[in-house]
C-alpha cells in the first residue's frame, strides 16, 4: 500500500501549548467550557478525526452572563456540569446562538429547559433554523439583532457581524471590546481536541478546505470585516483558542478563501486498479524531482484519505491526475476525487493528465470535460496516454508533461 507521503513530509507550524483540561480560561471573564470529545472518529460523517474533535462554547461573566453556542449532543452532559462549575450558582442570561448546525446547536433545548428565563440572540435566520429542528415555544424569548447591533452584559459588549454562508445562511460572528475578543463561529476552526498534540495549519486546512471551501468570497467578505476590528484573541467554534500571532492565521484565511496556491509544488492525485497506472505516477514523480520541482506529492486515491487529498489540491500549485478508463469513463476513485474539487469551488491551478486503457483509453476526455466547468485552470496541452502498461518509450511523454508543468 502507498504511504501516506503528505503527513511524513509537510513542514507545520506548531503551537506549544501545555495540555488543556475541558475548561479553558480565555480571560479573566470568558471561559471556554467546551467539550474534547475523544471518542469520535468521523465527523459529519465523512471526515477522519483521529484525534477526537473540540466543540467549544464560551461563557461571559458579567452583571449579565452569556453563553456562546452550545456543543453537540454527544457532548451535553458534559457541557451542563461545566457550565454549571463556571457559573458558581448564577443564571445564564443570554444564548448567543451564532451558528445552528447540530454540532454547535445540539443543547439548545437543555439550555432553554435548564433556564426558562434566559434570552436567545440570533438573526431572523437563525430562529426560522431554530424552529425547524426542535418543537419548542420561543414567544417572547428571543432578541433579533442584525448588522453591528449590540448587547451590552456590563463591562462588556458584543456587537455582531453577519457571515452568511460561512459557511450556513444563519451564521453570524460577535466581537467582544472590552476584552477584544472575536468569536469567530466556525471560521478558524480545525479537525482534533484542544489539546490534540499536532500541527494547526495541517488540520486547518484540511478543515477549511473541505467545509468551508467552496465559500471564498463569503469568507472574504468576513476577513473585511475582522480587518476593522482590534483582536487580541480569536474563539472559534473547533479547536484551539488563538492568542499568538494573530496574523499568521488570518494570513492563511486569506490565501485559502482566494483560492491562491500556497505553496510551490505538484500534487499527483492516482487512482490506478492493477498498479500500472501507478506506475506511471511514480515515474512521474521521479522525473519531476529529477528537474528540480520543489515539492511533489503523490495519493493514492484508492486507498488515501480523499478530504486529505483535496486539502492538497488546494495547497499545491499544480494538480496531476492519474487514471484508467473504466467502463467507458472515469474510474469511481477519480470521479468522486474531481466532483469533490467542483464542489469546492477548485480553481487557479495548472492540471496534467495521465490516461490508461487497454482497449480504449478515453478517460483523459471524461476529466478535462470536469475541469472545463471549473474557473481559472490552465489545463497541460500534453497528455500522456499508457496502453495498459507503462513502457520504456512512454517516457518521453512523461518527460514533456514534467516540462511543461515546471516551465
């Protein structure tokens, strides 16, 4: 089985940070009392977690106390007991609800139960999702807030952005000013518990790409936002809370919604059945490497993490794909790898294609049509084409797809 080359060779950065218990001072008035939860293993169920996964929320402690989103299901006990330790008797007030899918809004209903009394504080959009997930009467309980509106706890104030599709219509972020705080819902968030022991930017981008990928311009429109801001901290609603360098990460945000390469190299994306078209692959890489490419990776699209692989489409400045033709069309590895791509908006990279067939090698016809529907991909004038088995003579193919990649 190929091995997985990209998490053996990607150059992170890391956070130092000491291990983290469940709840997390933020300042001396915000707690996190999300959840680590360790025990699950696919997120939306069709993402690899092998470190678990953080569903955060946050609790403001003022004359008024706030909580900021509340944590899937899974996790709800869990959430109640440290809500109920960070709060030391009081009442929540306010439930900012910034974003309603289930994993953020999954202990509304217990909240509500738990607090009769308590305000919910979300956009005209917000309540209609409310309402379409859970029976339950809000006459009189809610705030509406729109754009730049504000609520006031004390000594400290939220005011709130609107981020919609960021990536669901409902989602709206909120800056606290007095501690410069901005809660940044989804955005900012990554893969693995708080405390998982591993690179931000890797499971960052896996993150980004794959859920909130196709939704650059929207991002773009919230980072034009934050850029009016003074952030010290940024609370998202999926991993670490950010302190430190603030502009290394919102730098990446704003690489990644742009859809500008990251990095200088080549990803060879293979989805090969009897490992001849992988072959072919290989020598590719070789060759590349030969002449000097700064960075090629190779997937196995068969056996590799497909959100992984997407995660380095994005990442790379060129995109190789390589395949059979399998019932007259695209072999389902490739296929299901490239609609992938169109659903998340691909763009703005250079692609080669490698094609294999013993009777009728066509599949190279079936991927540029693919690649055609998407924006800004200058698409290699040369294609190799493999008969079955690769062969000395096809080198020379191989060798003018490398040149031109590199050129």
């Amino acid at each position: 089985m190929l091995q997985n080359v990209k998490k053996k060779t990607e150059e992170c950065r890391f956070l130092e940070r000491s291990r983290i218990e469940t709840m997390e001072n933020v300042t001396k008035d915000i707690v996190n009392i999300g959840v680590n939860d360790r025990d699950i293993t696919l997120f939306e169920g069709q993402y690899e977690v092998e470190k678990g996964m953080a569903y955060n929320s946050y609790l403001i402690l003022d004359e008024q106390t706030a909580v900021m989103d509340t944590v899937d299901k899974r996790a709800t006990k869990e959430w109640l007991a440290n809500l109920d330790t960070a709060l030391g008797g009081r009442a929540v007030d306010y439930l900012v609800i910034q974003h309603m899918e289930p994993d953020h809004g999954g202990s509304i209903l217990e909240l509500i139960a738990k607090f009769p009394a308590m305000k919910l504080v979300g956009n005209a959009k917000t309540f209609t999702m409310l309402k379409q997930f859970y029976e339950v009467d809000i006459e009189g309980k809610t705030i509406e807030v729109k754009e730049n509106d504000t609520l006031s706890l004390g000594a400290h104030t939220l005011r709130f952005f609107m981020a919609p599709m960021v990536h669901w219509p409902e989602v709206m972020v909120s800056y606290e000013s007095t501690d410069k705080v901005f809660f940044s819902a989804d955005g900012f968030g990554k893969f693995g518990t708080r405390d998982a022991d591993e690179a931000w930017t890797c499971e960052a981008r896996r993150y980004y790409m794959n859920i909130c990928g196709k939704y650059g311009a929207q991002v773009q429109a919230l980072l034009k936002k934050a850029a009016a801001l003074d952030i010290a901290v940024i609370c998202p609603l999926h991993g670490p809370v950010l302190t430190e360098d603030l502009d290394y990460y919102i730098g990446k945000y704003q690489t990644w919604s742009s859809y500008e390469p990251e990095d200088e190299g080549v990803l060879i994306a293979c989805a090969s059945v009897h490992g001849n078209t992988m072959e072919a692959a290989q020598k590719l890489k070789e060759i590349l490497e030969q002449k000097g490419a700064k960075k090629v990776v190779l997937t196995d699209l068969c056996r590799d993490d497909i959100h992984e692989a997407v995660e380095d489409a994005f990442r790379y400045s060129h995109l190789v794909l390589a395949t059979i033709t399998y019932d007259a069309g695209m072999f389902p590895a490739m296929e299901s790898f490239l609609n992938k791509l169109k659903a998340k908006n691909y763009q703005k990279r250079t692609v080669g294609l490698i094609e294999n067939g013993t009777w009728a090698p066509t599949v190279g016809k079936s991927m540029r049509a693919v690649l055609e529907g998407m924006k800004e991909l200058k698409i290699a004038e040369q294609m190799v084409t493999i008969k079955s088995a690769l062969k000395p003579g096809d080198t020379a193919q191989l060798e003018a797809l490398a040149d031109e990649l590199l050129a």
